[in-house]
C-alpha cells in the first residue's frame, strides 16, 4: 500500500520531512517511485508568489519545444530552478528536471483568476500532449507557488538524487507519497500527488469504483479531466469538480464519495440538498477502502477515508505544525514532542480538516455535518 | 388405383416426427387413468389393443393362436396434439410408469402449420444455448492492496435509483454558510424512487391466474414490508384489481400502458381515492419476446374479474396493436405519452417507456435522453418470454440485449448523461438460473436494474418451461401449473401463499448472492453500474464488441 506523508506548518520546511517521514513508513512502499508536491513555496520562490510555475522533466529535445511553445504563446521566463542532481545506482537519470517561473502573457494580465487557471491547464496539457508520444515532455503542474517532482526510485535515493537535504526549496505544505506499485505501469504520470487547478491529492488504497468514476469524469466536457494513469487521479479531479465548477464546500466531498445512508441524511439539517447530491453524484462514490489526503487552493489541508479502510490514515501535530500521514510511525519522525494521545484517526464519518496557517485541526462529522 | 396410404399408415407421422415420445411402461402402470386425465393437449390416451399370441407346445410345431383384449395408454400423432413434454402425466402417476422423452430429431416444425395456421406459443426463446449473460465472469477479485469484504459482515446497501437524475450541473443549490440548501420553485426536480435493481417484470392479470398474480403482490408486498427490500413489480397491460390501486400498497406496483390501454378507464376513476402513488408508469412499446407484435388476450382467458378489470365485455378477444394506433413518431409518441401520464400524476411518479431489444435502441435512447421528463429506458431482449406469440417471432426476432444495454450505455457516457437516465434490462436473465449473476454482469454492462418474468414463474410457481419448447402452452389457457389460465379447475392447483414464499426465498438468495458478487469485488455502498473492468469473458468478439477484458 503506498505511503502518504502530508507536511503542514506555519513556518517554511524543507520537503526532507516528507521524506524522512516515508522512509519511517517503508515497508509500505517499494520504492517504485515518489512524488511531492509543494505549496505556498519559500526560499528563492517566495518572491514569485503571483507567477505560474511549470514543473516537469524534459529531454534536450523536449527542453526546446517547451522553451518555444512558452515563448510563443507569451509567457516569459522570471526564474529558473534545476535540482542538482547527484547519481545515485538505480535511478535512471532524465536530462533535465525543472521548475520555471513565468509571467502571464500580455493580454492575461488583467485576466480573472480563473480565467488565469484555464490558461494554464490549457498550456499543461499541450505541453502533456506534445511530449507524450516520445516521453520527451512530462509536466506535472503549472499553477502559481506550487512545484511538484516525481521520479521512480527509492523516496530516500531519490532525496540525495535530487540533493533536496542540501537544497533551499522549502514550502508551508507538503504532501509525498512513496508509491507500492500496483496494478498500472510505472509511469510518472500515475505517480500521486495529482494536481489539477490549485487542488490536490494523494491516496492509498486500490479504487474499486475507478472505471465508472473516470467515465463519468471524462463525460463532464472538461478538457482537465484526463490521464487517470493511476487509479488515484479521479480523487483530484472529483474535489476540482465538486469545490470549483460545482461551488460545493469542501465538506461534500465526503458526502459525495462517501454518501450516507438515507436514514442518516435526515439526521443532517441539509438533508435535502443531501438527497440530490447523492442520487446526482451516485457515479461518484468511490465506495472502494481509500484514504484520500488533500489540499484546495486555500491551503486547507484534510484527510478522509472509506469506510472499509482497515487502517485509518492518523493526523497529528502541535499548533503551527500538523503532519497528514498513512502510518503514526510517519507522524512521529515529523513531530516527535507532541501529545499522542490527541492523535487522530478519522473513522467511517470524519473528515479532519486543517486550516491555511496549521493553527488548528478540527474533525467534521459527517452524521453532525 | 387406390393409393395404399390407408392400409400403410403413410400419411401418418411417426412418433420420431414429434418432439416429445412418451415412455410408458405397461408392467408398471396400473391403468388408474390419471394421466390420460390430466394431460393438458390429449396427447395420450387410454385405448384398447387385440393382443394376439401365438404359442406351440410339445416337440412338434402345433401354433395356436389366441387373442386378449389388453388396456394400454397411447400417445396421438396428431400434431395439434402433440406432446409438449410438460411432464404432467409423469407428476401424477403413482407409479411411475409414464415419462415423456425430448426427441432431438424431431421435424415438429415442418409439420405444426396445419391449416396455414402459424404455429403459436407461449414461453421464451428455444434456443438452449449459453447465453451471452451466462458467459460473462467476474474477474476483477480485490487483494491484498483493496481487500475483499465479507458478504456475511459488511454492511452492504443494494439499491438502484428509477426516474430521472438531474445532472449536478442542474440541481438548484447555493452554498450558504458551508451548508448547500435547495433553492425552491427554480426548477422542476424529477421523481426518483429507491428500488431493489431486481424488479419483476410486466404480466398481466389475465394473462396470469388469479392465485399467480396474487401470489407475487403479496410476495413482494412482503419483501417491501418485513424484509426491507423495495422490490417492485410491473402489472402489464391490463390495469389492476381496484382495491389495490385504492390501497397503500400501490407504491409498489408499476402500472403499465400499452397499445389496447385496458385497464386504464379503471385507474384514471381510481386516481382521485388514490392514497399513494404507483412506484412509476411504464409505457410499453415492445417487447422482446415478439418485437414489433402487439398483445392478445384470448376470449376465453376474459372472465368476470378480468373483464372487470380491464374495463371490457367478458369472452371477447382483447387485442392489442403493435404500435400505439394515436401516434405517429417516437418522438411524438413518447414525449405525448410521458407528459400526459407524468401530468395525470400531478408530475410525482416517474414515466418510462420500455421497448423490444433493437439495433435503434440508441434512437430511442438518444431521444429521451433529450427529454427532461423521461424516468428510464427499459429494454427487453431477444430472450424476454411471453404469454402468446408467433414461434417466429419468439425464436427469431429481437436483439440480444447484453450489446443493446452496452451501446447504449456507452451512449449515454458520451453524453455524459449515464447517471441521468436509468436503463433497465431484461430478456434473458436467469435463463439457467444464474439470476444474481446475470443482473450483476447486466448491471456492470450499464443497467441500473433488471427485469425478471419467465424466471419468477419458474422459480416461484414451477413453470414446466424451457428451452427445449417444453410446455409453453401459455397462449392457451391450459397451463398444467395453473400459471398462466383462466380456468378455475387448473388455477385452483396453484397456491398463491406458497408463491409469495417463493418469491421471498428467490429475492433473498439473490440478495445473498449479489453480495457475493459484488463483496469480493469490494463494493458495497453503491451498485457498481458501469464497473465493466470487473467483467472479463471467453470469447474475443465478445470481449470486443462489448469493450470489456478477454480472459482464458
Ligand atoms: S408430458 Fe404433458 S403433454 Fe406430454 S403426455 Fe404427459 S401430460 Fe401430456
């Protein structure tokens, strides 16, 4: 089962957290490959808060479709970021990893935000297609103080590969996750967590419900909706839909993935918007034994599961600092001086809920709502 | 010259030619006359024979000749009378002297057609053959990283929604204060009901006996109640017995409509003492044992209580058109007919129309999607069964409907509208008795639910039919088990408590095993429509024409 290990903190922290925290956790995962994703971003990005960053691995060939399509669509280069890479047996190195700081093309400038974000999904996607046939381009976001790295390879190799304990790349949340391959190939495009739009996830657990989540998806006309190398993806996309073309709180994601039975909806004073939803989003339940860890575009952090989940996924922390993660053992390597026993396990009906700042954590009860 | 036929029986056919050759076995039967009594079609009958016996005795050849009158039990060559293999004769014989044997060689159809008659029938289609519901397997096990459940355990939720969804995009809700509330009067919100993905398919009374229909409302009356299993019914065309549609019970029943409309004089007087709405409205525009065909109740299946019911004189045949005689189009016809019923029930229950498994399903299918007050599609495949049709029809006509539900639920998922527009198949499930596994196979193919009716008749009454042309004496009032007549004298065999019991005991095995279907996929709270990674099959076409995994 893969290992999710979630960062956040009132203060900046290297993502060497995460990584500890998995490498604390790893007989649950195989070393076939990590992905982190960093948000609310410090050390040299903290000036570039308001500029997309595209994160990604090119080929020399890929590099320069990329650095034309950008330039001819607008977009101008404010900073680059290269890890720098020390060889390490077993990863396979590409030619070049990335994060690239951009400013919006002219005529973006005075855009809405989210016509801003359509922009920028629309220039992932090209940049996603282009390089997909020859594996010459893989971008895994491109979205304002958010980079993401993913590799195959051992999460605690991969750190020193991308000489991440002597980088100064630091963020506010940080969520890993070292990947148990399953039953897709290895493909970083499979690999958590996923991004769409200002909202992500990670997951562990197969999903059950998967071809019928995609499908339905896929059919909602949004051209973001796409990929699904992994089974995990539809958990992104369905908080994407949910909080930003639906305009629901975040707390109807788990009412939608996990829907109450009808005798518990009308314990909730929503019951009839509950009603609808759950006959409207049926295709959306995942009904599968998942713990899907999150964040929206906020920097509300929150962990929810199904309730077949044998093993809940534990949140815990101190004021200023809380740690999302699949295992306790991950949780104490990130915040060792902290009172246990406040630990949380979210059971069938909770979702934990961690506001922008980590000051607090709260537990959202379903049956309550 | 005298042709010799007479003398040399040419004409006659032989026993090969039927397809059923009764076994009688003289030294066991004692010549009660319980066979010859009951049999449905006079196929045997008791005769007398001159026995002549030839004996000699002492060395010397000396034959003599004596002659004994014996008492046998002989079948007919009448090819109207032809046995059908019921196997009546074999139920009441104490002594088991008497059995009816299939005959592979039969030449029954070259013959059954005297008169220019078209042979006629009730039953399903003879086609004994896998069938393609029986040849899809459930290959997607969870483990390890997704463990199974445990169907005795878990908490399972099997239920499917009738009527029609809105698409979220549509549902008229605000965000206020983290809480979304329904913004009233903004928008029409369709009925939906919660039902059991199994439901009982469309039999009329009149078609089925008093004790048979009474038995399955009261068995399914039973499920809702005692069991809590919503499990639904549809009355067939014919309307209801008035007290029902007066009582709380109508929920649920699905009322049906079709080309005669009998029956609906009744339930449109009835509607103001309603006290609840029926479960929805089906509008019958096919059927998938004769496609294309319309309905025949005959005059002597219309006594007093059907002739009541229906609205009509008593022993008169009741036709049904094939088409409904005041439209003109689908989409007139369906969108005419979906609003006048959705409006008779001030827009509370849910109108679908069912159809006959067709290769334009998706025409049909695409219209309603375009109709906002259309609940569902059913479709009943080429293996629906029915009370009285062409054997033409029933063997030859209609579509399979694992691709008809497939096509167009794939349809719907371009449309991004399979969430919105239930599809309900039937024609075929259970036909080996595999019900659970053919609804789940139908359901992972796209089906909200399924539809049943040859076999609850089988299962809960013990229906002789089969494949192999057994019985299927329906159209004919005579039906042995008291099914599918009129005919106090053969209904009266039939107990109606015992097939309400039978359809209980048929739900709950179903329910058990659709958890040991679906537990070991691990789902649980939702039916897994769509879920077609979980479905693999033997054959390649298959697997392609279907878009699912080739296992071997
Ligand atoms: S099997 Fe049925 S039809 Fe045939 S002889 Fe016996 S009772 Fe008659």
């Amino acid at each position: 089962m893969c290992r999710l290990a979630a960062i956040t903190s009132s203060e900046y922290f290297s993502p060497m957290e995460n990584v500890l925290a998995l490498e604390t956790m790893k007989e649950g995962h195989d070393g076939s490959g990590m992905g982190i994703i960093l948000k609310d971003l410090g050390g040299e990005f903290e000036e570039f808060k308001e500029f997309p960053v595209l994160s990604g691995i090119c080929s020399e060939s890929g590099l320069e479709t990329v650095d034309k399509y950008m330039a001819d669509h607008g977009f101008q280069i404010k900073h680059v970021w290269s890890p720098s890479i020390t060889e390490v047996r077993g990863i396979h190195k590409r030619d070049y990893y990335f994060a690239k700081v951009y400013q919006y093309p002219e005529s973006y400038l005075d855009k809405t935000i989210p016509e801003k974000e359509d922009l920028l999904m629309r220039t992932r996607l090209a940049l996603r297609k282009m390089g997909e046939s020859d594996e010459s381009i893989i971008v895994f976001s491109f979205y304002p103080d958010i980079l993401s790295i993913k590799e195959v390879g051992d999460p605690l190799q991969l750190s020193e590969f991308f000489g991440l304990d002597n980088s100064s790349l630091k963020a506010k949340i940080i969520f890993a996750q070292g990947r148990q391959n399953t039953n897709y190939a290895i493909n970083l495009y499979a690999c958590h967590p996923f991004f769409i739009q200002g909202y992500a996830s990670m997951t562990n657990g197969e999903n059950t419900a998967f071809v019928p989540i995609r499908e339905y998806l896929m059919s909602r006309g949004f051209p973001g909706y796409i990929g699904y190398n992994s089974d995990s993806e539809v958990f992104t996309h369905i908080l994407h839909y949910l909080n930003r073309h639906l305009g629901y709180p975040l707390t109807y994601f788990k009412d939608v993935i996990t829907p109450l039975k009808a005798s518990e909806i009308g314990m909730r004073d929503d019951r009839e918007a509950l009603n609808l939803i759950k006959k409207s989003l049926r295709m959306l339940c995942i009904d599968g034994p998942n713990c899907v860890i999150g964040f929206n575009p906020d920097g509300t952090c929150f962990m929810v599961q199904d309730s077949k989940k044998l093993r809940p996924g534990a949140v815990g922390g101190l004021k200023g600092k809380y740690a999302l993660m699949s295992e306790e053992c991950g949780i104490d390597r990130v915040v060792p001086k902290r009172d246990r026993s406040k630990d949380i396990f979210p059971m069938k009906y909770d979702m934990v809920i961690i506001p922008p700042g980590a000051e607090e954590v709260r537990v959202w009860n379903q049956l309550q709502g | 010259m005298e042709p010799a036929s007479r003398l040399d029986h040419n004409h006659q056919l032989s026993l090969r030619e039927l397809p059923y050759i009764i076994r009688w076995r003289d030294d066991r039967c004692k010549r009660c006359g319980k066979c010859t009594a009951i049999c449905p079609v006079k196929a045997i009958e008791p005769t007398v024979k001159i026995l002549r016996n030839v004996t000699s005795e002492g060395p010397v050849p000396t034959p003599v000749t004596s002659r004994k009158v014996v008492y046998v039990v002989e079948q007919v060559l009448d090819i109207n009378r032809y046995c059908t293999g019921c196997g009546s004769c074999t139920l009441v014989c104490p002594n088991e002297a008497i059995e009816p044997e299939l005959n592979p060689q039969n030449k029954f159809l070259h013959f059954k057609n005297k008169g220019g008659d078209a042979y006629k029938r009730g039953g399903r289609r003879n086609d004994p053959s896998v069938s393609t519901l029986d040849k899809l397997k459930f290959t997607r096990i969870s483990m390890l990283t997704d463990p199974a459940l445990d169907a005795g355990r878990h908490e399972f939720r099997i239920r499917t929604l009738l009527g029609r969804n809105l698409p979220p995009e549509h549902l008229p809700l605000e965000a206020e204060g983290g809480k979304l509330v329904v913004k009233k009067d903004e928008i029409f919100i369709p009925p939906v009901r919660e039902i059991y993905p199994i439901m009982i398919g469309s039999m009329s009374v009149g078609a089925l006996s008093p004790p048979m229909w009474e038995g399955l409302a009261m068995g399914i009356t039973y499920l809702n109640e005692a069991e809590g299993m919503p499990v639904v019914m549809c009355s067939g065309e014919g309307g209801m017995p008035p007290r029902l549609l007066k009582s709380r019970f109508l929920k649920y029943f699905i009322l049906q409509i079709a080309s005669g409309y009998f029956g609906w004089d009744e339930i449109i007087h009835a509607l103001p003492h309603m006290v609840e709405d029926p479960c929805a409205i089906e509008i019958k525009y096919g059927q998938g044992a004769k496609p294309g065909d319309g309905g025949l109740l005959m005059s002597y299946k219309v006594l007093k209580l059907i002739a009541e019911i229906r609205g009509v004189p008593k022993f008169v045949d009741l036709a049904s058109p094939p088409t409904h005689q005041t439209k003109y189009s689908i989409e007139e016809a369906v969108a005419k007919m979906i609003q006048s019923m959705s409006m008779a029930w001030g827009f509370r229950v849910p109108v679908y129309p069912k159809i006959s498994g067709t290769k334009t399903a998706r025409a049909v299918l695409n219209n309603l999607a375009r109709n906002p007050y259309a609940a569902a599609l059913s479709i009943d495949g080429e293996d629906g069964g029915t009370g009285a049709a062409y054997n033409v029809s029933m063997d030859k006509m209609g579509h399979p409907i694992a691709t008809n539900i497939r096509d167009c639920y794939l349809d719907l998922v371009c449309q991004g509208k399979q969430n919105e527009l239930p599809l309900i198949a039937a024609g075929g499930i259970g036909k080996k008795g595999n019900l659970a596994a053919n609804a789940a196979a139908l359901i992972m193919l796209g089906a909200s639910a399924v539809s049943i009716g040859k076999y609850i008749m089988q299962a809960a009454a013990d229906c002789f039919g089969d494949e192999y042309n057994r019985c299927n004496l329906c159209n004919t009032g005579r039906c042995p088990r008291g099914i599918t007549t009129q005919d106090p004298k053969l209904y009266r065999r039939l107990d109606p408590d015992r097939v309400a019991e039978r359809v209980i005991d048929v739900f709950k095995t179903a329910d058990t095993e659709l958890r040991k279907i679906f537990a070991p996929m691990g789902r649980s709270t939702e039916l897994p429509i769509g879920m077609s990674d979980g479905l693999s099959i033997e054959d390649k076409a298959m697997a392609e024409r279907l878009q699912i995994d080739y296992a071997c």
